[in-house]
C-alpha cells in the first residue's frame, strides 16, 4: 500500500494504526513522527504539489478540510481521478470516526476499530477525574493573536478543555473557530491564557504581545502569571496526539487530581 498524506493529522493518524511505513510522500508542515522524515515533500497543506502526488502512484491520498483553502486540493485529486479520502473533524468523537475510516480504507478495519475505542478510552479516563473536580477553571485559548481567533463549542479543545478540570470561555459560541474583540476577552476575564499559535513554531510566540494589549491588565489570568505557551501540534491538530496535550493541560490546571494520569 502506498499512501500519500496531505497534512500532519493525516500523518500521525498513519502512525497511531501502526501504517507509517506504507507512507511514500507527506505535506511540508508534517513534522512527527521522526521516522517519516526524510520522506518526499509535497509542499504546503495550502499548495500540494500534485505533480508530484501524480507521479508517486499512490494507492490512497489522506486529504484534509481542516484549513480554509484545502478545498483545492480535493479538487484537483477528482480531477485527476486520484484515489483519495477526505478528512474533516471537529470533534474528538470525529477524529475516532476519522481513525477508523482510515483503518477501513487501508484494509485494516479492526485495527482501526480498536485504535478509535483506544483513543475514546484514554480521553474518558480524564473525563471520569474531571467529573469530580469542582471548580473548572476558565482558559482563554488563543489560535491568532491579530486580529484574535479562537476555538468555539463546535471544536475539539473545548472538549479537550473540559476532560483536564477546565473551561473555554467561549463554549458559548456554536462555531468551530471564532473571531473575538479583545474587549470582550477582558469582560469574560479567564483564570489561565493559553496561547498556540496555529502554524506559529512554539519560540516564536511571545508572551509580551498579550502584556501590551489595552486593558489585558485586568484580566485574572495576567494578574496572576497564568499566561503559558502550549505546543501548538498537541493542541491545534485533529490527531490521536491530542491525548499528548491534554496531559500537559489536565497537569496545568489541575495537578494532584491528574497525577495518576499524567
């Protein structure tokens, strides 16, 4: 089986079924695990190169709809009649839904089955803490910081958020991605900033942008010094590596509740 990957989702989903040596070509932004590495590059999610998809025969392509934009992709792999599965998850019952499609189209189908209730499994080992802890504290999550775009209800770190004891303070919003006025950031005045940066490598986010904003003074999270830098690939990618970061976070927030599972 030769498959090709147009974005690192699609990648470390390969990888967590056990298939990362069936890979014969990955995106530009594909950067775990190690072993895919050296593997040909098909440019950016943005811009796949489908010259070169063409010309490595592959039996499937993993596209994706997770970026605005990636439509063309998916177009142009009809177009060329391209054998291909597109990807699309909001939710972490989704990305178990995506697990065991991918598992069905490799040929794998009951290891893609029992890696989707694996996955499912280790999250509602959070959720059976987290359902005790009282107090859930409020996280700010920011994905952009000019102008501010965050994640709604409809998106996998809200439920990420509520699995480690905390809340996203725009789980009100029923969309996946939300554009904010800062103000309004100020008035919801959250316990703890979370800052990842989509597409944005973990040193060059910087705290001081969050110091210098009008009025952020105020808010409790900055008061407090609870501003912290997360790993954007554990937090802003719809893989199985999203356990990886809710650990981070459930040890943040909540650290003796979590500590058997972290």
């Amino acid at each position: 089986m030769r498959i090709l990957s147009l974005c690192p989702s699609n990648t470390e989903i390969c990888s967590y079924l056990g298939v990362e040596e069936w890979l014969v070509g990955i995106d530009d932004y594909s950067d775990w695990p190690l072993s895919v590495q050296s593997l040909p590059r098909l440019g950016p999610d943005l811009s796949i190169n489908m010259e070169k998809v063409e010309a490595l025969k592959p039996d499937l392509v993993l596209a994706s709809l997770s970026v605005p934009g990636m439509e063309k992709n998916v177009q142009e792999l009809v177009r060329r009649n391209i054998p291909h599965i597109v990807l699309n998850p909001n939710s972490l019952q989704e990305i178990a839904e995506n697990i065991m499609a991918v598992g069905k189209a490799l040929g794998i189908e009951d290891i893609g089955k029992l890696k989707a209730q694996e996955f499912l499994e280790d999250m509602d080992r959070f959720k059976k803490v987290a359902d005790g802890i009282t107090h859930k504290k409020s996280i700010y999550w920011e994905w952009w910081p000019n102008p501010l775009f965050s994640p709604g209800k409809l998106n996998w770190l809200t439920e990420i958020s509520s699995l480690a004891g905390g809340r996203n303070i725009l789980d009100d919003i029923e969309m996946a991605s939300v554009q904010i006025p800062p103000e309004e950031i100020i008035k919801k005045n959250p316990e703890y900033i979370c800052l990842a940066w989509v597409g944005v490598p973990i040193h060059k986010i910087k705290k001081q942008v969050v110091f210098k904003r009008n009025g952020w003074d105020k808010i409790m999270a900055v008061n407090n010094g609870n501003i912290f830098i997360m790993e954007e690939p554990l937090f802003c990618r719809p893989s199985p590596r999203l356990l990886e970061g809710l650990k981070q976070l459930a040890n943040l927030l909540h650290p003796e509740q979590f500590n058997s599972l972290t």
